[in-house]
C-alpha cells in the first residue's frame, strides 16, 4: 500500500504524543525521551450543563444515542447535526437544536462548530461490510468531514474534539485467521489498514494527533469494534451482522421459511460491543487527560463466530433454521477482537454487556420494527 511510506520508521518506533508507554514496567520512572514526547495539559474549567456540545452524525446510530446519553446527563444546550432530513433520524431528541447540513462542506462547519465548548464527530458514510467493501470512495471521501469539522472546531475554541474511529484501521495482515489474538491499539503499525474505510479512519486519526501536537487542542479517538443495539441500522444494506442476522430470522419465521442464507462460510470471528457500552466509553475517553490524542479501542473482547451467532440469535427466536453459505459475498477479515488492557489501565472499564444480554434487546427492538412496517406503519431501516 502506498500510503504506508508517509510514515517514517522514527515515526512508528516511537510513542504517540500523550499516549502512555505501555511498554515500561509498573512502577518505572520515565526517561529523558518519555518526558519529551510528553506536554502540560492544562485542565479544563468545568464543563457547566449549559456548555455547548455538537454532536454531528446525530441521525445515525450511535451519534443519536450519544445525544440521549448527553441527555440524561442533564445537559441542556446541544446541537446535533446530520445530512438526512429529520424524518430519516433514527432518534430524534427534544429540547435539542437539530441541524440538517453536509459536515463535507467546509462553510457548513464553521457554523456547525460556532460556540462549541466541546465536538463530537461521528459523520461518516460507512455500514456494514457489504456496504465499506462496495462503496470504498464514498468511504474515503470521509476524510473531508474530519478534514473540515476539526478545522472549525479549532478556529471556533473548541475545548475537546472526539473522532470516532474504527478497528478497521488495524493492520489486515494480523487478521488473518478466526483464532484471531485481541488487537492492541499499536498493532495499526506498520500501517495495513482496509482499503477505504479503514485507511480514512487512520488518516484522521493521525490529524488529531497532529493538531494536539502542533495547535494544543484536547482531541480524543476510540476505535469502534461493530457497535450494535436497538435503534440501529437493520435492513437495506449498511447493517452489520448482529442486525442482519435478527433480521433474517425474524423474516424467516413470519414467512414460515426456516432457510437462511449466511455471507461467507460463517466461520469468520468477531467481537460486538453494545450500544450503551459505547455511548458510555466515548464519555469517558473524550474526559480523560491521560487519553489525550491516543488512540484506544472501545468494544468487546467477547469473541464469536458468525456460526455461533446465529446460535445465539436462533435461541432468542427459540428456532432452528436450515444455514446456506454465500461464499461470493462480502467476508471482510478472518477475524477481530479487541485486546481491552489499555482502557481497563487507563479508565478501570471496559464495555461489560454480554451478546446474549444485548442481541435480546436487539432482536425485540428489530422484531418490533419489522412488524410495523408490515403493517404499514413508517419504520426507519
């Protein structure tokens, strides 16, 4: 891959500014080297409920949910922004400024990030495999929202930015095999990542880190490992497996078709984080000065083949389908987990919800959804 040689060797040998040295034994004290890759961070005034906090991507999945979390919370001023219509929101808050504007258009960030005291940017274009596997520019394309928005919220005196990155940025050659070891967060150097989706998430990894480096700015990157839960994408291409599976076994059952087609030969592995435990991980990462500019994985070190679960998800619908392998799909790696030691030092957590607690709540939120649009009612996919 061409882009690995913008990287110089000195590069990946060293840490990353403000990122801890992992390496060193507990209880070592830091050498002349660490204590130059390291910078005063200065804290923050206290984040007051009617700070401004903008949240783009905020018709999608996860950003919608972190809107409700930041609710919950008792924060009163936030802006939540999204490209689609509000009709196609999969959550929509009240008491929230919700703004329709395409965050790749550079003027559309400048008003976006206008008073921010802290930027959320979960933008993207991306879905499931099937989708990051077939529309590689459109997923590059990507780099133009995080270009833009970290801009604005820098000219804007953002105190915080967070990026939503994804476990995609992992090097490909380390998953080659379902018995796949956990990904630790140095392992996307020497850099390999999946073409599209995974190279862009790097990319902008790499322009947090550089505008900490360079410009001060308190940014914070999480390497998503296949969020799901209810209120996600489940039908129309962009899902992932955990809602294309409940998906397909609730049609299966309402047409009294007990086949299902599987992509690949189902033996791939991976690792699913639910839905809250992410919400709650962005939180947490975004307001730890130790995490500053570094990236870190927030899922589940929970590992399941694409077989079992479906396992799971069968005994949920308490049924038993006859399985086909459609080994001309879209497979993605052999396998991927994510190796949690770095958050569980550094927060003293680690997203904790069982597969089988969450696919419960997701099949019944989906099984919900599929049986109203059948009945005519409007449902969002």
């Amino acid at each position: 891959m061409a882009w690995a040689g913008i990287l110089r060797r000195s590069d990946l040998e060293k840490p990353m500014i403000g990122q801890l040295n992992l390496a060193a034994p507990p209880g070592a004290k830091p050498n002349d080297n660490d204590m130059e890759q390291k910078r005063l961070v200065e804290k923050d005034a206290p984040l007051k409920k009617d700070d401004l906090l903008v949240i783009t991507g905020a018709g999608g999945f996860i950003a919608g949910n972190l809107v409700k979390h930041f609710l919950k919370k008792g924060f009163t001023r936030i802006r939540a922004v999204d490209k689609k219509p509000l009709y196609e929101w999969y959550l929509r808050n009240p008491g929230v400024e919700n703004l329709c504007l395409d965050v790749s258009q550079e003027d559309n960030c400048h008003r976006v990030c206008e008073g921010a005291v802290e930027v959320y940017q979960l933008a993207a274009d991306m879905g499931g495999m099937g989708f990051i596997e077939r529309f590689r520019i459109e997923c590059l394309r990507s780099i133009l929202i995080n270009t833009h928005m970290i801009e604005a919220a820098y000219r804007a005196g953002a105190r915080r930015y967070f990026f939503s990155s994804s476990a995609c940025a992992y090097n490909t050659d380390l998953q080659q095999d379902p018995n796949v070891r956990a990904l630790k967060e140095s392992d996307a150097y020497p850099a390999m990542a999946e073409r599209g989706y995974g190279w862009e998430k790097l990319v902008s990894e790499m322009f947090c880190q550089e505008y900490w480096a360079e410009r001060g700015m308190k940014t914070a990157i999480a390497r998503f490992h296949n969020v799901y839960g209810p209120h996600g994408t489940w039908d129309g291409g962009r899902e992932k497996a955990p809602a294309a599976l409940c998906r397909k076994v609730i049609e299966a059952l309402d047409k009294q078709d007990l086949n299902i087609t599987i992509w690949g030969d189902s033996t791939a592995t991976r690792s699913f984080c639910y839905i809250d435990d992410c919400v709650k991980g962005i939180d947490m990462i975004m307001h730890c000065d130790a995490l500053i500019a570094t990236p870190i994985n927030l899922g589940s070190s929970e590992l399941v083949s694409i077989n079992d679960l479906l396992s799971k998800v069968e005994k949920i619908a308490g049924t038993k389908l006859q399985r086909h392998y459609d080994l001309n799909a879209p497979r993605g790696v052999a396998g991927r987990n994510s190796d949690n030691t770095f958050i569980k030092q550094v927060l003293k957590w680690e997203p904790n919800t069982t597969l089988d607690k969450g696919l419960a709540a997701t099949y019944k939120w989906i099984k919900e959804q599929y049986n109203k649009r059948k009945a005519g009612k409007r449902v969002v996919e």
